[in-house]
C-alpha cells in the first residue's frame, strides 16, 4: 500500500495545500517519513487525513469557477465502526459546499472494502447536491466494494460510474465529460 501515491499528474494545474479555500491548505508532507496507516500497512505520506483511521484522500482538483472537485480515495470506508461518511461529510464535503462546490467526482478505485450503516449523511449529502443542482458520482469504485453499497442503495444518493481511462484527461475535461453525461440522463 505505501507504494500508492494519489494521482500527481494534475499538480501542475492544482495544489489543494496550497488552495487557501481548500481543507487542507497549509499542510506540509514528508516525503520520506510514512507515518500513516491503514491497519498495519503504512500508505503514502501525500495522502490527507481527515479524521478516519482507515480511509485516506487527496483533492486531485477543486474549481470553484465551475463548482466541481475531484478527489480521490484509499483504504476502508467504514461508516459502520468509524463512521467514516460522517467525517467525509463534515470535515471535507461541507467545507468544499461552503466554497461553493456541488459536483463531486470521487475515485474510489483504491477502496478495498466498504462497510455501510445509516442512510442518513448520504442523503444529506445529495439533498445539499440537489438543492445546488450538483451531483456526486463515485468513480471506479472495485466490484467487490460496491456490494455493501449497492446493498444499502446508497447508489440512489452516489451515484456509481466506471470510467477506467479517467487518468488521460484534463480535470477539465474530465469534469466536462461526466457532467455531459448526467446531463444527457436527464434529456432522455
């Protein structure tokens, strides 16, 4: 797990510790000193802590213009021990919304097990979405991982999608695309 770094080829359009409305402005990372984990397993130091013990994220791109944000996810999302929806919600999610953002494309392709309880932050969340004509698509989630998802119906709240090139865009266009298709949802 250590050898997995958030995406970095975006740092040069977008830098969320040094985006001044962004959660995790200011932080500073070693790059030598890993320190954090997921159980036993020690994980990259760029990944941002947000207050679970076992799921980690990076905001790849946050474009308060266009009202979107790309983040991308490691480790267990656990909402029924860690109540871990809570803490995404509250301590990243609700900070991004009051900068103005909506639209969430979440990469969740390096979330190994997803363990669910309550509805109710989720549909928070799309109600805060819906309210702003926004939406939260999570992205590449693995198929073992949706099960308690998918079990749960949290996909009626995030919705799921797979897009397996996603890395050969732009954030830009990435956004564009996505959005694109939601929209041509709604037109059918």
């Amino acid at each position: 797990m250590h050898d997995i770094e958030p995406f970095y080829n975006w740092r040069h359009i977008y830098v969320s510790e040094e985006d001044e409305h962004s959660p995790f402005y200011g932080r500073q990372y070693s790059e030598f000193e890993y320190s954090q984990t997921v159980y036993n397993y020690y994980i990259h130091p760029q990944w941002d802590e947000f207050g679970s013990r076992t799921l980690y994220l990076k905001i790849l791109m946050a474009d308060y213009a266009e009202q979107y944000a790309i983040i991308e996810m490691l480790g267990e999302w656990n909402d029924a021990i860690e109540n871990d929806i809570m803490e995404l919600k509250r301590e990243v999610i609700d900070k991004l919304m009051a900068e103005g953002i909506y639209k969430f494309i979440m990469v969740a392709e390096n979330v190994l097990n997803f363990h669910s309880s309550e509805k109710d932050y989720y549909e928070e969340w799309y109600e805060n979405c819906a309210d702003e004509n926004g939406w939260t698509i999570i992205l590449n989630m693995p198929e073992q991982t949706q099960y308690d998802f998918k079990k749960l119906k949290l996909n009626r709240y995030l919705e799921l999608m797979e897009l397996d090139n996603w890395r050969i865009y732009k954030p830009y266009h990435l956004f564009k695309k996505i959005d694109g298709e939601l929209n041509q949802r709604l037109l059918v």
